[in-house]
C-alpha cells in the first residue's frame, strides 16, 4: 500500500444542485500524478472535525477526495449548530444531495491530477445516500455504504416529499460496484435488514461485497465515540481500500466489462 | 443510523449562550448521535428562538439514564417551588411586560 505523506487540503467552493456554489473539504497529494477521486458523503450531524479527517486519510492513501458541505445553504455557522438546524427542518431533501453529490464528482474530474475515475462513500445517513447515488448518478465507479440504515424502508409513513423513495426500490439501477460495511450489533440498518439488501443485490445479479463485523455496532469506524471498535475498523479500512484500489486504479475495467 | 425524528415543543422562557441571554421559544428534542459527546447516542435538546430565525441555540447532550433522572428532577423542583410559592397563571411569550 502506497502512503502519500504529502498532502494538500483545503476549503473549496462548488457547484452543487441547480448550480448553487457551496463549500467543500479537498484533500489530493501532493506530486504531479494522476489520482483517483472520491466523494465522502457526511452523516446527518454535519460536516464534522471527523469526517474532514476521513477525507484527509483518502488523501494519505493516494486519492483526490472532497467532501461536499452538504448543509452549506444555512450560512457560515459552527457545523453543529447548522445540523441542529437542518434536523429541526426534517433534513435535506433526497433530490438535492444527489445533486450535491453529483456536482462534487464534477469537482474532481475536472482537476488537472484526475485519473478519470471517482468513487463514492457515505457514513451513516451518508451511506444511504451513497447507496442512493450507486443507483441514481451516472458516472461513479465504485460506491461504499458503511452502516447506511433506511435503504430499507418498512413503515411506508417514513417515505415523505424529501425522501420519497426507498433506496432498495432503486436496487435495480445500481450501476457500479458496491461495498457495504456493517455492524452486527446495529440497530439501523439491523442485521436482517442488511441480510434482505443482500438478497436484493443478488436476486439482480449486482455486483457487491458486503463485510459484517461481530461486535461492532452502528459507526465503528468513528475515533470519537464509544462506538469505535479499533480492530474491527482497521479491518474495514482494509476493505475499503483494497476495494477502491480495485475499482479506481486508471487501468481499472470498467463493470460492463466484466 | 441518524434519525430524522425530533420532537418540538413550545415554550416560554430564556437561555444563556454564546452571546449571552436570549429570549427561547421553542425546544427540539431528539434521541441520535451526538456532536460533542463520546456516547453513541445522547438525548439532545436545542433552546431556540424561531420567531427571531432560529440561528442561535443553547444545545445539551444527555445520556438517557441522566436525561431520565433530569425529568425527574425537574418535575420535583416544580411540585416543591409551586408548594412554597404557588401555582403561577400560565406564562404567555406575548405577555406584557411590567416595570415596577
């Protein structure tokens, strides 16, 4: 494995949904190489010290990564008092995080250190919406769900204008390669619903991996909660690296090929 | 996994925060993860003024057990105040306010 210890990151601006210019954490190494990129989709705390340290870890490992701020319409506040704010309104609607998503992968094909190929990850309400762009955006060549819970919707009242559709229901557009990372102790996504998303995937012939990990519950990876389990997240960080090292390599053969 | 699921309630009353107090009208509760705590999920409130916007908020993370025992204590502190000092008329946010 290839360590990049020269790494630039910074605040960047965007364009997200319907054009609207927002801010982004962009972290690449440093050289003049070409690098895969990687969208890291936040969770629904908000853009936090720990997600712009997962950003910078792609970096570490060789990759252009941006994290789009994906509340950047509710002004300059701290993150968390922008969370708070976005919680009390019901979230962000479906629709414009995959916009967001969408324009944040523009971002990274557009530098000049891009190998062409973006993947996408999302973290919780994040890895919901990564399981959402797999099968909504074109152009994302590989996409890691870790712990996404709701991709599975059981109560149909859970479905409402900003989130009109469970991701499931979209399972059969899925266009790229996915890798899931889960908790068996997890209460959201639960263990058999994890099982049931599985199922899916290979009823539909999809390609997927998916890693359950005993012991752990929902963000293990996470270095500042009690939830972190060291040994099972270093084991997952593997995964995720030899998963996109796979996918996103310039010479890496595109699905359709297989 | 974060959850969308908050209760809001109205209320009348002030906090102190970061630029000292404010008139709040309203509280969010919710059960998730936190920001600032290391627990996996605290019980959350954020003390905001929506009628003014909503931006500034004195926010607190609870451990459930803790948040519990709050209840508990509040709902101790209101029997035994209202006992020595009496049940006061129902508060109004629109009430006027009396300089003596």
């Amino acid at each position: 494995m290839s360590h990049y210890r020269g790494l630039q990151g910074e605040p960047v601006m965007f364009r997200g949904h319907n054009g609207d210019q927002g801010e982004a954490y962009y972290a690449r190494p440093i050289g003049s190489g070409k690098y895969p990129g990687v969208v890291v989709i936040h969770h629904l705390p908000g853009w936090d010290e720990w997600i712009i340290e997962v950003v910078r870890k792609f970096a570490h490992h060789g990759y252009a990564a941006i994290s789009p701020h994906l509340y950047f319409r509710e002004g300059s506040d701290s993150p968390d008092d922008i969370g708070a704010r976005v919680r009390a309104a019901g979230g962000v609607a479906d629709a414009q995080i995959m916009g967001d998503v969408a324009g944040a992968m523009a971002y990274l094909r557009a530098q000049h250190n891009a190998n062409g190929k973006v993947g996408a990850i999302g973290f919780c309400s994040g890895g919901r919406h990564c399981y959402l762009a797999a099968c909504t955006l074109s152009g994302i060549d590989a996409a890691v769900d870790c712990w996404g819970g709701n991709v599975i919707v059981d109560n149909p009242k859970d479905l409402n204008d900003k989130r009109p559709v469970a991701p499931i229901d979209l399972t059969e557009k899925l266009s790229c390669p996915l890798l899931g990372i889960f908790g068996n102790d997890d209460v959201n996504p639960t263990a058999d619903q994890v099982n049931r998303t599985e199922a899916v995937l290979k009823r539909l012939g999809k390609n997927y991996e998916f890693h359950r990990y005993n012991g752990a519950g929902h963000a293990f990876f996470n270095t500042s909660r009690d939830a972190y389990r060291p040994e099972q997240a270093l084991d997952g960080w593997k995964k995720v690296f030899a998963f996109f090292e796979r996918r996103l390599a310039a010479s890496a053969t595109p699905i359709a090929a297989e | 996994m974060c959850s969308y699921i908050v209760e809001k309630t109205a209320l009348v009353g002030s906090a102190k925060g970061r630029k000292g107090w404010m008139r709040i009208d309203t509280a969010n509760v919710y059960f998730d993860h936190p920001y600032h705590s290391t627990l996996d999920h605290v019980l959350a409130i954020d003390f905001t003024n929506e009628g003014e916007g909503g931006r500034d908020r004195v926010a607190i993370e609870l451990s459930a057990d803790s948040a519990r025992a709050l209840v508990e204590r509040i709902l101790a502190a209101l029997a035994s105040g209202e006992l020595a000092h009496g049940k006061p008329a129902p508060a109004s946010a629109n009430a006027p306010v009396v300089v003596m």
